[in-house]
C-alpha cells in the first residue's frame, strides 16, 4: 500500500469539508482544541520532554485515537500546540487508512517507516499535511478580510502594502497572527496558499 499524496486543491477541499462538519461559521481562532476533543473524540495527551526525547512536539497514536504532545506547548508556546493538533488531525484525513494498515507500535518504528519510504514522498506527505493543518486553522475568507483590514492600515500609515518587502509583510502578518492564534509563517503561507499574495 502506498502512502497517499494529494494535489493542493484536493486538499484545500478537504480542509473546506472538514470546517463545513465542525466549524462552518470560520470564525477565528478556530478552536481545534475542542473540535478534537469533543467533536472528534480524540483525547490529547501530555507527556513531558517528549520533544528532546523524541525530538518531535507530537503524534498521532496508530489506532488514531490519541493525540501525545509536549505540555511545555500546550502552556507556553500555544501556536505551536495548535499546529501540532492541526497536523495530528490532517495526519488522520490524509493518511488514516494508511496508518492502520501499517499500525507501527512505536514512534521509533514509525521514524524507520518514513525514513524507508521514498524521500520524495516522505516530503510530499508532509508537506501535504502542513497545507491542511494550516488550511483547517487559517479559512481563506476569514484571512482575506484580515488583510484587507492590514492593508487599509498600512495605506492610513502612508506604507504601500503593494510594494513591500519581507520586513513591512512581516510586520502586516503579525497582528492578523495573533488573531488566528498562529504563527506569522502559517499567515505568510496562508497568503499565497489563498491567493491573496501573488508570489
């Protein structure tokens, strides 16, 4: 059994589905904290140093029904909790079959699995699951309005958002970041992944 890869808008779609089911209003910050654990059932699980000792923030158990991070995430850096959720979730949408069938018992035989598998697939894997994690967090519509308002700002400003570079796009990024609960790159990814920016 291959591991499924996905083209962007088969993904986007499924990141549509998966709000239309369990936030259809896409308001913002999306709680997929409690869309994982009440509507999706899962149980999140905190397990200290998992991060240094394992060297990932989190992961999906195999039978999907749990999902272990880092606690240090959970309390200090929680963008970065949200992601992993929203990673774990994508994980489940995109790879679920997949991850059944192969069930690996430990994180250590899972890391063997990936490391086994075509490198160029490993990559498009998760480079799939990141799109939809920052798909499910960051709705287009709900971004489109944020950037509208930044822009409107940067313009009353005397700044012409329409020519910026990397240091003004970083600062436009940053308040609509704290709206969404996320990090300036998943706004900054979340642009181009909508259109909004064109490059």
């Amino acid at each position: 059994m291959r591991i499924p890869t996905y083209s962007n808008r088969q993904i986007d779609k499924i990141a549509d589905e998966f709000l239309d089911n369990y936030h259809p209003d896409r308001t913002v910050p999306v709680p997929i904290d409690e869309i994982v654990e009440f509507d999706l059932d899962l149980e999140i699980v905190p397990i200290p140093q998992i991060e240094n000792l394992l060297g990932v923030v989190g992961y999906l158990s195999t039978d999907l029904q749990t999902i272990t991070v880092d606690p240090i995430h959970m309390e200090k850096v929680t963008t970065r909790y949200r992601f992993t959720l929203a990673h774990e979730v994508a994980h489940i949408l995109l790879h679920g079959e997949y991850i059944r069938a192969f069930a690996p018992a430990t994180i250590d035989q899972w890391k063997r699995l990936m490391r086994e598998t075509d490198p160029e697939v490993s990559t498009k894997v998760e480079k799939n699951t990141d799109r939809l994690a920052n798909a499910i967090l960051v709705p287009c519509g709900a971004l489109e309005t944020a950037w509208d308002n930044a822009r409107a700002r940067a313009l009353a400003n005397g700044l012409d958002p329409d020519e910026f570079d990397d240091i003004l796009l970083e600062r436009l990024a940053r308040p609509i970041a704290d709206t969404f609960h996320v990090n300036t790159t998943s706004i900054i990814f979340a642009l181009r992944r909508c259109g909004i920016l064109g490059y």
